[in-house]
C-alpha cells in the first residue's frame, strides 16, 4: 500500500514541479505586476492637441450632451469607426461658435471617464497582486507541509489519507494559483488599451474643430 501511495506521490510532486518553483518566484515588486511601467495618472497632453482642458472650456458639466456622448465614446464595445461617426454627427449639430467649446468639452468629459475606469483598473491589478502573493504564501505552506508528510516512515493508514489531502490541497492551490496568473498578462493589457482608446476619441475629437 506504501508503495502504491510512493508512486502517486511520485507523480504528483513531478506534475507540480512546472507550477510550484514559478510559485515560489512569486516576488512581484510592491504591488504591480506588469511589464508595463506603472503611470498611476493620464496627462490630458499626450492625447490632446486641442484647447487646454481648464475652466469654463473644459466644463463638460454645463452641457449635458457633452457630458453623455463622452461616457458613450469610453464604452469599448463601440469600434473605432462607430467613435468617428458618433463624434462627426455630434459636431455637425453644433453652431459654428459653439464648436471648439463644446467639442473640447466633450473631450474633457471622455477623458473623465477612462481616467476614473483606468484608476479602478488600476487598483483592481494591485488589489489582484496582493492576492496572489497571499495565494503564493499559501502554497509554500502546503508544500512543507507536504513534504513533511512524506518524510514520515511507515505511515499509518491515518497518516497515509491525510497526506492524500494535503497533496489534493495543494493540486488545488497550485491550479487556481496558475489559473489566475495567466490573466495577467490580460489585464496589465487593459489600462494601456484605455490609453489608446483615449488618444483615438481625442483625434476623432480634434479632426472636428474648426481651423
């Protein structure tokens, strides 16, 4: 019976040998994650050539319609296509004077949005890191406490099941471990696709205001 659980064990311990080392490399510093350098805040300059987003002119408040085309442009379900049509058709219902003004404040109000949804994003990787460096703590305990198990000689049968559920445990801890950190290349992505969703809208934007 001793023998039959050894070669399980066995087997166990050589399919975790891939995952367990990457979990005890788990080191990330502070609480990011990703290759991409961190830039906790957007300046409105890098994705902006029109009128300086202060005052009254980048009151987005005081027109409403600006306030709601520009959330609608930050849903990224909409193409870029759909963001130009629904940013021409826009312009085209504004009088000649009230162009630049409204046009910037409808820029300043996307930038509003995906600055607050990039924030969130943001905090949510840290908040995943962090996590994952509990669920990689978790693991190495598991692990000892694993190997402890098997340097007992001659278990008993008792001994035998709870080593079965500590290497069930740690099977377990292991796959959500990996499970989640092969999303992390997805959602390091995510604040960088909000960056250039940002530049396009600005573009569309500018393309639209009177020369």
């Amino acid at each position: 019976m001793l023998k039959h659980f050894s070669l399980i064990a066995g087997a166990a311990l050589a399919s975790l040998a891939l995952s367990v080392p990457a979990v005890h490399a788990y080191e990330p510093k502070k609480d990011w994650p990703c290759v991409q350098v961190k830039v906790p805040d957007l300046s409105y300059g890098m994705v902006w050539t029109g009128p300086p987003l202060e005052g009254e002119m980048a009151d987005w408040r005081a027109t409403p319609e600006a306030g709601r085309l520009g959330k609608k442009l930050t849903v990224r379900r909409y193409t870029e296509e759909e963001v130009a049509k629904f940013v021409k058709e826009y312009a085209d219902t504004l009088p000649e004077a009230d162009k630049t003004r409204d046009l910037t404040r409808l820029f300043a109000a996307a930038f509003h949005y995906i600055t607050i949804e990039r924030k969130d994003v943001i905090s949510g990787i840290e908040r995943f890191t962090r996590r994952q460096r509990e669920l990689a703590d978790q693991v190495r305990t598991t692990r000892e406490e694993f190997d402890a198990s098997l340097a007992i000689e001659d278990p008993t049968d008792e001994q035998m099941e709870k080593r079965r559920e500590i290497e069930n445990r740690l099977n377990w801890e292991t796959r959500i471990f990996d499970d989640r950190e092969k999303s992390t290349k997805y959602v390091c992505e995510v604040p960088t696709l909000l960056e250039q969703r940002l530049f396009l809208i600005g573009r569309d934007i500018a393309n639209q205001l009177p020369q």
